[in-house]
C-alpha cells in the first residue's frame, strides 16, 4: 500500500517547508541511528494581539542551510535541507530546496515560493502551485483546502487544515526563542485507503520551522522532526557538533 505524506521541509518541517511526498510503508524506519527522546522543551500557550505575517514566520533564501533530526517510532536519521538557487515556473520565482540523506545522496528537490499572499510549494501532482499557508493569520485563524491529486494514476482527496494555536517558548539544539505553534490536520482519501495525519509545527519569526511532531493513522506511528543546525540570512544557529560524524552534508 502507498502512503501519502506531507512532510515539513523546517523549513519542516518549513519545518522547513511542505510537500507531498510518497512513500512506501515503513520507508521511513530505514536508515542509520537509534531512536533518543528528543532535547527540544516548551512551555505552556499564550495568545497575542495582532496579525502575523507569512514573510516573517517561513522566510526563504537562497544560502539557506538546514540539518534535521527526523525520529520515526524510535528510529532516528538525519537529513539535510539546502536552497541553492532560484528558477521561474508558472511565473513565479521559485526558490530551489534540496534535501539529502544521511550519507550525502540526493533524497529530492521541492520548488518553494513566498509573497505577502502566502506560502506556496509546486506539486505536480496537484495540478501545480498549491497554498499551503496565507499571507497573514492571527491565533485562532483555521485555513483549508480540498484538493485532488494523482499518484501513479490513482486519484486521492486531500483535506487539509492549518490552526494557528498560539505562542510558545520552545528550546532546541538552536536555542530558546518564543514560537507560534501550528496544528495541521490533513487527511488522504482514495479508493484504496484512508489516512489522517495531526501534525504540530513550531515557526520562530525571522527562522521558520523549527521544531514538529505528529501522529499518522495508517500505522499508529508517532514522528518528530527538530533541526539541529540552521543558516539563513547569514546568521548561524546551533552547532556542527550536533551532528554525528557519518552524517555527510552537501555543503
């Protein structure tokens, strides 16, 4: 059976940014590491006044450089995210994001775009540029979309909802910052199965994604995402060091 998942890029998750994937059952227990109960901490909800702004919360550019831990019932890989460079598609000036495994390989290349309207990721499969976040939102704001895609000519239904939540101190490999958390609930239809995912995103203004987790109903699996290295927009957060030495980055 295939199973249809939406990853956070932290960009991932942003964090580091969405997309669609697809993957085989139980492809993500694969890789090298064991499982550790994840260093990142938070405290409790707050609600603030105002709007905020998608720029602020998922900001992309090119130099962007990434290394996230990804746990997936208790098997732990790491994979890094890089945006190299820039390129039009459909009009838009798409920022070019590549992820690698762990041993340095190529794992894939998403096609990202940001303006005061929203987020957007190119996903062929959908017809092409799908919003998954608008330009602005304020705590409490939910945002959906229904959409139809195709996979190896199989159609399949995705429901999709993003619930602004409110603030939250978080520390991580990068440090503490205060961070908006985000519910994502996205459900897959077909005529062949149906699977639901809860995903929780933590955003830092001025860095993006930094911290998610969830929990996926095909299998009862739990996954957590945390980037333990970052650079963007020439500053530096985290430490090589919190790296394993047969991690290979593309940089």
């Amino acid at each position: 059976m295939i199973r249809y998942k939406i990853k956070n890029s932290l960009t991932l998750i942003s964090l580091l940014s969405l997309t669609l994937l697809i993957t085989s059952c139980g492809s993500n227990s694969s890789g090298s590491g064991s499982g550790s109960s994840s260093s990142s901490s938070s405290s409790s909800l707050s609600s603030s006044e105002g709007t905020y702004s998608i720029l602020d919360y998922f900001p992309l550019s090119v130099g962007f450089k990434a290394v996230i831990k990804h746990t997936y019932n208790g098997e732990t890989k790491y994979i890094s995210s890089y945006i190299d460079s820039t390129t039009t598609i459909d009009g838009k000036n798409a920022f070019v994001r590549k992820f690698y495994n762990q041993d340095g390989t190529l794992l894939e290349t998403n096609y990202e775009y940001v303006d005061a309207s929203g987020y957007y990721e190119y996903i062929r499969e959908c017809g092409g540029w799908i919003k998954l976040y608008p330009g602005q939102f304020s705590v409490g704001d939910t945002y959906t979309f229904n959409k139809q895609c195709s996979f190896d000519s199989e159609q399949v239904d995705i429901s999709y909802q993003v619930t602004v939540l409110g603030e939250e101190q978080v520390s991580t490999p990068l440090g503490s910052f205060p961070a908006l958390k985000i519910k994502r609930v996205i459900t897959y239809n077909s005529d062949s199965f149906n699977v639901q995912e809860i995903l929780y995103t933590y955003a830092v203004k001025g860095i993006g994604g930094i911290l998610s987790y969830g929990y996926n109903s095909e299998d009862n699996s739990d996954e957590s995402e945390e980037v333990v290295y970052l650079e963007i927009n020439n500053k530096t957060y985290g430490s090589m060091n919190n790296i394993p030495d047969y991690v290979i980055t593309p940089w």
